[in-house]
C-alpha cells in the first residue's frame, strides 16, 4: 500500500527543498538590508516571519512590511472550470492574512499577470473579484501588470505585492509566546492556494484528464477545489489593533497555515522561543482532504503537511474567548485547538 501511496513530492512539489530554497533566498535579502541603512525604509531581519519589515525613520514607531504570494496552481483548476471570478479572494487571502499574521495592518497591494496570450475574457472574470477581495481585506488594489509571455507561460500565473504597516511594538515575532499560551484555530473554508498540484494529481490519477467534472457529494470537484479562501484579516487587525489604534485582545503569535501546513508554519513563530505546542482540538477535516486521503492513500502526516485540513489560521493567546468572540463576529468559526508547552 504504501507504494501507491501519493505524496506532494511525487506530484512534483518537494517541500522540504521548497523550504531550503525560501531560506536560499531570504539570506540574499537580507545582504541587501544594509543600502538603506540610516534612511526611510530600513528593513531588519524577522526570521520565520510571515512579511518582511523595515522602519520608516521619519515616522516615530511605524515600521512597513511587504510580502509577495500567488494563487498558484489554481490558476489550472479555474482554467479548466472557465471560473475566474474567485480566485481574487485567494490572491488578497495569501498576501493580507500573511502580512497580518505578523501584527500589522495591510494597506495596499498591487499584482502581477502573466498569460500565454491576452484574452480579455478571463482579464474579466479576474478583475471581477477584486473589488470585494479588497473591500473584506480592507486594502486598496494600487495596480499592476499584465504581461503576454507566449513562449515562456502555458496559461497564465497570478501573483500580487501587498504593503502592510505596524507599530514597531506590535510586531509579532514570537518572542511573547508563554508557556499556558492557548493556541485557537480559524476553520478553513476549503483546500485555499495550497496542495492544489497534489490534489489535481490524486483526482487526474483516479478519473483521467476529466477529472473536475467528477461529482463527489453532489458537486463538481474543480468547484469543490475552486472554492474561494476565506480572508481572516479584518478579524486579525481588530484584535491587535490598527496602525495608532489599541488592540481588543493579547496576541502573542500568529501562524497563517499555507504551505507546508500546520506545523511547518507554527514553528515559524516558535524561533525566538523554543517552545511546542499540543494540538489536540482541532478543526477536523473538511469531507474534502479526508476523500483525497482516500482516493490518493495519502498518509495522515503527508496531509497535514501538504493542506491546511480545515484549518487555516492560527492565533497564540492568553485570552481565547476574547479571539473566538472576535473572529465570529467577522464570520469565522474559531476553537481553542490547543495549548503552548
């Protein structure tokens, strides 16, 4: 059984060299934080941080964070669906809920798309999400780009920028995690922009190159895999405050559970601190994962690591019924799912 088992790394994604490719790369960034030493914009390290900071100098307390995310191959499922109106709400979700996760607030975004050919069509379908991607993020959408790479891109990839600013204070760095911490998870509302190569290999493997009009639980799984992410942000930016503006709650961490899954990035905020956590109430599964488990005879590990399984953001806290009245008030179903040890 366990040779016919699917894994993210037979469907072509291997994490772990992801993960050393991400670490590559920030130890270039950060040879380039030196140039603006001294003036507006210096950035400083975060390590296992969710956005980049840098102080703005002239402005007593505030510090800017940037970060960069995708939709990535669910650019395929909406292609093959001919659905592109809700992919919006995973572009802003990736970049919003990654710059508020480190106690800031986002500001603005602008994206990036590159197509095999223009096609106006689905520029349409697109752009059509945006506005109220953006209204329930609470950002502004400056602009972007759209260039036609024929020779260099089969369909087309949409990834955006996002501006995000913190009171340097507030700045969430994992080094206020306690002991007796709880830790309260965000139910997801479906797989998000993450584990959709593994997912789309499981499903080709089992019904061919058809496989997104295979109904399971009575619905399309390409609309199944299509289902919009759910933006935590408004809710995140509440408890700890707005730029100038009091929190409404203690925060001490916060994880947003995209790739690598839960514990890959839990232990992000754990770096200053080594602590662990236990898990033991989570969100279960959503009928989704558990059918792809099956279908894939994908182990209980290699799942957690490759999708969210339910859960999609997590919050470490001396006060969960404080975060868990907060997050229902913007929608979201939140559980104490485990405490810091």
């Amino acid at each position: 059984m366990k040779k016919n088992r699917a894994t993210y790394k037979k469907a072509g994604v291997n994490v772990s060299l992801g993960d050393k490719c991400s670490r590559i790369a920030y130890a270039a960034a950060k040879k380039t934080f030196t140039n603006r030493r001294g003036g507006v914009g210096e950035a400083f390290a975060l390590e296992g941080g969710f956005s980049g900071p840098m102080e703005l100098g002239n402005v007593k307390n505030a510090v800017l964070v940037k970060n960069s995310d995708g939709v990535g191959s669910k650019a395929i499922v909406a292609s093959k669906m001919e659905k592109y109106d809700s992919l919006a709400f995973d572009l802003i979700a990736m970049v919003a809920d990654d710059c508020s996760a480190t106690g800031a607030e986002p500001l603005a975004a602008t994206n990036t798309l590159d197509m095999q050919r223009a096609d106006p069509e689905i520029v349409s379908g697109l752009m059509r999400g945006i506005p109220k991607a953006c209204k329930r993020a609470g950002i502004s959408m400056l602009g972007g780009e759209i260039a036609e790479l024929p020779g260099q891109v089969k369909g087309f990839t949409w990834n955006a920028d996002l501006i995000g600013i913190v009171e340097k204070r507030k700045l969430l760095d994992g080094s206020r995690v306690k002991k007796g911490d709880s830790v309260v998870a965000f139910r997801s509302k479906g797989v998000r922009s993450n584990g959709l190569t593994l997912a789309r290999r499981i499903l080709g493997r089992e019904f061919g190159s058809e496989w997104h009009q295979e109904k399971f639980h009575g619905k399309k799984w390409g609309d199944i895999l299509l289902k919009p992410s759910l933006i935590v942000t408004p809710a995140v930016v509440e408890m700890v405050g707005a730029f100038g503006r009091a929190g409404k709650c203690r925060v001490h961490a916060m994880a947003h559970v995209t790739g690598g899954g839960i514990g890959e990035n839990l232990r992000r905020v754990f770096r200053k601190k080594k602590r662990s956590a236990v898990l033991d109430a989570l969100f279960p599964p959503q009928v989704e994962f558990l059918e792809l488990m099956r279908l894939g005879n994908v182990s209980v590990g290699e799942a957690y690591r490759a999708w969210n399984m339910g859960n999609c953001f997590l919050v470490v806290t001396p006060e969960p019924d404080a975060v868990i009245r907060i997050a229902k008030k913007h929608g979201i179903s939140a559980r104490e799912a485990g405490t810091i040890q």
